[in-house]
C-alpha cells in the first residue's frame, strides 16, 4: 500500500536528524501588530507536534511559514532568520522543492478542493510533482483508498460531506508523499465519527506532523510534543 511503501522510504532515508529548523523567526502583517516574535525551535524527523493556544495568537501564521505560504527566510545577513526544512531554507527561489517535502492541508476544504472530480484533485499534486499519468493514478488510488474514499473518485468535491471533503484534502496532499504534513485545524466541524477516523489516518502517517488545534484530547491522542504559541 501507499503507506507501507512511503514508510520504507521514510524509514531508509530520514532515520535520524531535524525536520524542521525555526530560527528567529518573526513575522508582522503589512500595516498591522506582529504576530510571530523569535520562535527558535528544532523539530525532529517524525515528531508529531501540535501547536496550541488562543485564537489569535499566531498559530495559522506560524503553519504558513512552514511551506513558504507567508514570506519565512532570510540568508541576508550573518545572522539568518526563518525557517528550514531538512537543511533547506525555506526562500522564495525554492518554493517549488519546498512544497513537494512540506504538504498543507488548509482548515476548510472549500479553501483547497478546486477540480470537478476528486481524482483531478487528488491528481494535481503528483502531476505537479512530475509523476507519469501511471504513477499519478497509482498515488490517486492510494491515497483515497487510506483515507477511506476510493469510491468517490468520479465525484464532484460538493456531493461530498464536509468531512469527507477534509479527507479528499488530506489524500491529495498524502498522494504527494510529503515529508512534512501540516495541518490547521484538522478536526474542526468533523462530527464525532469523522474526527475519530481522521485520527486514526493521521496516528497510521510516518510524515513528521504539526497540527494546530484547540482540541487538546487530539493533541493528547496524537502528539509527542507541544509548542504553545501565546501572544
Ligand atoms: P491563530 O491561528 O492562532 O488564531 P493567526 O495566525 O490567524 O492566529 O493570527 C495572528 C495575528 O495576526 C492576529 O492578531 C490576527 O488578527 C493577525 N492577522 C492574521 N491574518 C492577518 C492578515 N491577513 N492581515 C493582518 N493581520 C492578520
């Protein structure tokens, strides 16, 4: 399967060292307050870590700059700030490189699903990425098939439950086999089914994780480590 297959490769190649380096990292909007004040952390390959704290406090600015959404990194001077991932800073010039190891699954699904069925939707990152149309298919199928929605290919994204169209998210982002999966509020308004099998996918991953939430039993259930951003 897709899984057994992606954690193999995970196994031989990331076995040791850091996922994801914050150095200084600060960020204030255009016009508006700062929202990120010097984070330094180092994140290790295959943690599962959650990001709490209030609404408000930086929490989806922080998940933006983990794949170059918002502007992360600064080589300018001797003293470098911002974000790498595996080594690589996240710059402009290597968005494309950083998305393929970064993937993002957005808070609301209507935020990401954009294709008339859910294989083109799933299809868009591998093609992206350069996979053949075999390969492509394979990953699609895959994919569906670990979040439970194989049967759902021919369809159009809104004869889907909102639930259901979180997991047609996370099989895209999945199908690219990322090495980092980030995720905004992966359970908010999944009924108490879908967020128990959303669980269940995300605990079965070997990608390293960043999941921010305000549901602290999820980050109980699924994490090994906490950054709790405040202020
Ligand atoms: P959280 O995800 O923890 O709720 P956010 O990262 O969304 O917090 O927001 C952090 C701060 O940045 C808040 O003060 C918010 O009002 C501000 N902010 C968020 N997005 C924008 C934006 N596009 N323009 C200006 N300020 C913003």
């Amino acid at each position: 399967s897709l899984l057994q297959q992606w954690s193999a490769e995970h196994d031989a190649s990331n076995s040791a060292g850091t996922a994801i380096e914050l150095r200084r990292l600060s960020f204030s909007y255009p016009g508006g307050r700062r929202a990120l004040r010097e984070i330094n952390a180092l994140i290790p390959v295959g943690c599962r870590l959650g990001i709490v704290g209030p609404s408000g406090a930086g929490k989806s600015t922080f998940l933006m700059h983990l794949n170059g959404l918002l502007p992360a990194t600064s080589l300018d001077s001797s003293d470098a700030c911002g974000v790498w991932i595996h080594g690589e800073p996240v710059l402009r010039t290597s968005l494309k490189q950083i998305r393929q190891r970064v993937g993002f699954v957005f808070q609301d699904p209507d935020d990401q699903l954009f294709a008339a069925t859910v294989a083109d939707d799933v299809a868009f990152g591998p093609r992206q990425h350069g996979c053949d149309s075999e390969e492509t298919e394979r990953r699609v199928r895959s994919s569906l098939a670990a979040v439970g929605l194989e049967q759902t290919l021919a369809y159009n994204p809104s004869q889907l439950s909102y639930g259901e169209r979180k997991r047609v998210c996370l099989a895209g982002v999945l199908a690219c086999q990322p090495e980092v999966l980030v995720l905004d509020e992966p359970s908010s308004n999944l009924d108490p089914r879908a967020r128990r099998q959303l669980m269940a996918i995300l605990a079965a991953l070997p990608a390293t994780l960043v999941i921010a939430t305000h549901e602290l039993d999820l980050v109980l259930a699924l994490c090994d480590r906490v950054l709790l951003v405040d202020e």
